[in-house]
C-alpha cells in the first residue's frame, strides 16, 4: 500500500498559512514514507472560486516548495464521474430522490427547534427511492439509521458519532451537480489516499463521508484533523492579525525555508527542537506528534527564526530571494556587486529581505541626499579635508580590498590624532548616505573604486558649498 495523502484547498482565496500548515503536514507525511501526495483543486463552488485564486495557490506552493507527486485535479473535470457515483448509489439504494420543498424543510426544521430537537431532514421522502419524480428533486444519502461511526483520529483520537445524529445529506443538487461532502469522497475514493489530513473544522463532515464510502464498498482512509491556527490574542487567525497569505509573507521580506520551519512547529514538537532542516522535517514528522489543541501564530519567533534562515542558509540561495525584493526596487543588480556578497556582509544586521534590499540600495543607487541627522553631525567643518585625504589615498591603492582599505583609514585616523570614528563616520555617511552600514572597509571593497571616489568627491563638494 502507497501512503497517499491530499491537500485539497478550495479556490476561494490566496493560500493562507492555515492552509498552507496543512499542504505542509500532508506533504511530510507522504515524503516520509515515501508515498504520494496529490494536489486536488476543490473548484466545484463556481461562484466562489476564481482562476486567480487557483494561481495564487500553486503559487504559493511552488514557493514554498511543496511539490505534488500528482495533479493539480480539478473537481470541474470530472463531474461526469460524480454523477456516475450518484447514479450508483441510487440504483443500489443507498441514495433517493427528495422532493420536500424549501418551505416544508423550513416548517420541519421550525417544528424541531421549537421541540429543542435537533434539526436533521426526516426521511420523509426515503420511500421514493432511485423513481425519477417529475418534479425537481434534490438526491439524498440514505445514511444508516442505527449504530455508530467510530473515527480513529490520528490527532485527537477516538470520536464515536452515533448514526441517528446524522442527517440523509443531499448528495446532488436539483440541477443534478454534487455536493461537497460526495465530490470529496469520490475523488479519495479514486486517488487511493490513504490519509486524509485536513483542519478540524471538517471533523463534522468525516462521520457522513464515512458512511458514504462504506456504501460504496470503498476502503476508508485514516483521518487526521489539525487544530485551528490562532492570533496571539485567542481568536482564530484572520487577516487583522497582519499577514495570513503566504505570498505576503515572500512580500515581506520571508524565507520559504523559515515559514516552513515555523509553520511544522505550529502544533507538532519533536522534543524541544525548534529549527529543522526540510530534511530533518521529513525524518521526524510523525502524526502522533501532532498536538490536538490550537496553537497561536507568533510574529516574533517567525521572525527569529527568519533571521537565522538569513544568517545560516548557503548566501547563494539567500541572494536568489534577495534578488526578487531587489528587482521590486526597480534595480538593476547587474549595476553593482554579486548579490551573494551583498548577503554575507548584510545577514548580520537584517531580519528580513526587505531590510536587506532596503539596505542594499547604496550598492546599486546613487542616492539623493544624506540623512539629515548623519550628515549633520559627521559632515562638521574639517571633515572635507579628511575626506579628501581619504580619496587621495584611496586612488593611490594598487589593489581594492578590505584589508587595504582599512589600513588606509586606520592610519590616517593615527597621522591625524583622530578618533577611527571621527574618519570612518563622514566616509561612511559620503558613500552610503547615512550613518550605518556594514563594517566600511568591507562595504567599501563591495561598492567598488569607482563608486567610491566618485561619492567622497561629492561629498567633499558638499561639506564645502554647506560651509
Ligand atoms: N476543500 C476543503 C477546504 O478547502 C478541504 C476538503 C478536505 O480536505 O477534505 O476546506
């Protein structure tokens, strides 16, 4: 037996980190055992799926880099296959024809909450069975009326529901289309997954798709229902507790590496490990870790745990993701040095790309002006001449390397009885146009000679005309 697992996302929206949690264990477990994980468009809601929310959820996939052994389907293609499934189960007597009108469901419906029972369709039409009324008519399920459903939860454990809790669910519409809860069923009846993995607000559903797949003589997966993700204050996550899309967290300025990192760590521990490899993910991940109860979403260790991607990932493949938040600079990176260089003298001092390429841009840029509170303190009378001492220098230098470079201000600051900071800040504030950056022997031998000089010759320019 191939373990096969789903991740079945409807289209109604961009991939949120709910979903994403999901796409995530489904995936691990599958890779884990070596099995097959299926990507399964649910677009049958045509009023509510779009195009660009199917592409903005394979984009977010691919960014993640959750690849998918099969699909995407698309519940769309393959109605003929649902109906075929609907027509079974009718003619086995599993199903039947309701032909009960809004009207009389919502008397019943009235007459049981006003008798404190609780609202489930009465089986009134049970009789009609799989005889075509003329008149419109939904197709129902014709769940079992006695004993229980007993689902093994791989999360939360054993939930027993007893049969008369249920209802005879509609399983087609009167326009013939399937419901949900039947479209679902066909499709993991016919991909052979062996583990459905999804969030528990689907645990309602599960007894009923049970119920349906023993009809159909269907062996019947195991189950496994994520707790909720919340907001740090409790309630479920949702857009007011900042970004939930995935993509917006690539906007700003995140590692796929780090989101996946925090997102496995969102209600499953292995001991109290908390930065994983994918492949150490893939090597641990187990369902019976999973924890039952909801976990809250926490910007903070999301963001530590960024800023370790930055500082540890190989700089080559940091640089490919900076390259993106560059590019939305409108820069041209091929207008200053090798992005991988830029990462390594910059992952210190960022959290994010964003802050990284923010940072960056005096690499690529001229810059307008200085910042004004750097440019005042450091840009002081007799700076010019320090600056210009820099520049002669500079230009003299047979080869442009930190080393050099540092030499060249340590010894001017020494000739000249000065503080370092008295020499390095007003060059610092010349070619980067503020107060911070990088250790500036090493910032300086990635701008470049001709940057350099270029940008302390203006600066002395400056600092004169101001005086
Ligand atoms: N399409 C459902 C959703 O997006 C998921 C169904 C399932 O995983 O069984 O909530």
């Amino acid at each position: 037996m191939t373990i096969t697992t789903r991740f079945a996302p409807s289209p109604t929206g961009y991939l949120h980190v709910g979903g994403a949690r999901t796409a995530l264990f489904s995936w691990l477990y599958a890779r884990k055992h070596g099995g097959s994980f299926i990507l399964r468009i649910e677009d049958t809601d045509l009023e509510r799926s779009s195009q660009a929310s199917v592409d903005a959820i394979l984009q977010g996939m691919e960014w993640l880099g959750l690849d998918y052994d099969q699909g995407p389907y698309y519940q769309t293609q393959r109605f003929d296959r649902y109906h075929a499934i609907i027509g079974q189960l009718l003619e086995q007597g599993h199903a039947y024809y309701c032909t009960c009108s809004k009207d009389e469901l919502e008397q019943l419906r009235a007459e049981q909450m006003a008798n404190k029972e609780k609202p489930r369709y009465n089986g009134k039409c049970r009789h009609i069975g799989n005889h075509k009324p003329e008149q419109e008519a939904v197709v129902r399920f014709k769940n079992p009326q006695d004993g229980v459903v007993v689902i093994d939860d791989l999360v939360k454990g054993e939930i027993v529901v007893a049969n008369k809790e249920l209802d005879d669910l509609v399983i087609a519409r009167s326009d013939g289309s399937p419901t949900y809860n039947l479209t679902v069923v066909v499709d993991d009846m016919d991909m052979q997954i062996t583990h459905v993995i999804r969030g528990d607000d689907h645990i309602n559903n599960t007894p009923r798709q049970m119920n349906i797949l023993q009809a159909l003589g269907a062996s019947v997966p195991q189950y496994a229902h994520l707790p909720m993700i919340l907001g740090a204050d409790g309630a479920r996550l949702s857009k007011r507790h900042g970004a939930v899309s995935v993509m917006q967290f690539r906007d700003d300025g995140y590692l796929p590496e780090a989101l996946l990192n925090y997102l496995v760590r969102l209600g499953w521990s292995h001991g109290d490990q908390e930065v994983f490899s994918i492949a150490e993910m893939v090597q641990y991940f187990d369902l019976a870790d999973v924890n039952g109860s909801a976990s809250a979403f926490n910007m903070d260790k999301l963001l530590w745990l960024n800023h370790h991607y930055i500082m540890n990932s190989d700089p080559a493949l940091v640089a490919r993701h900076l390259a993106w938040h560059i590019a939305q600079l409108g820069i041209d990176p091929s207008t200053g040095p090798c992005l991988t260089e830029v990462v390594k003298i910059q992952r210190e001092r960022c959290k994010t790309l964003v802050e990284m390429a923010a940072a960056s841009e005096y690499f690529y840029k001229e810059f307008d002006g200085y910042e004004e509170k750097a440019a005042k303190k450091n840009f002081t009378v007799g700076s010019d001449e320090v600056l210009a001492q820099l520049h002669g220098q500079f230009s003299e230098l047979s080869d442009w390397q930190s080393e050099s470079l540092h030499q060249v201000i340590i010894n001017l600051a020494e000739s000249l009885g000065l503080s370092l900071g008295k020499v390095a800040q007003p060059l610092r504030v010349a070619v980067c146009g503020s107060g911070v950056s990088p250790a500036i022997d090493a910032t300086l031998a990635l701008l470049g000679r001709e940057k350099t000089l270029a940008r302390i010759s203006r600066a002395v320019d400056v600092i004169r005309a101001r005086a």
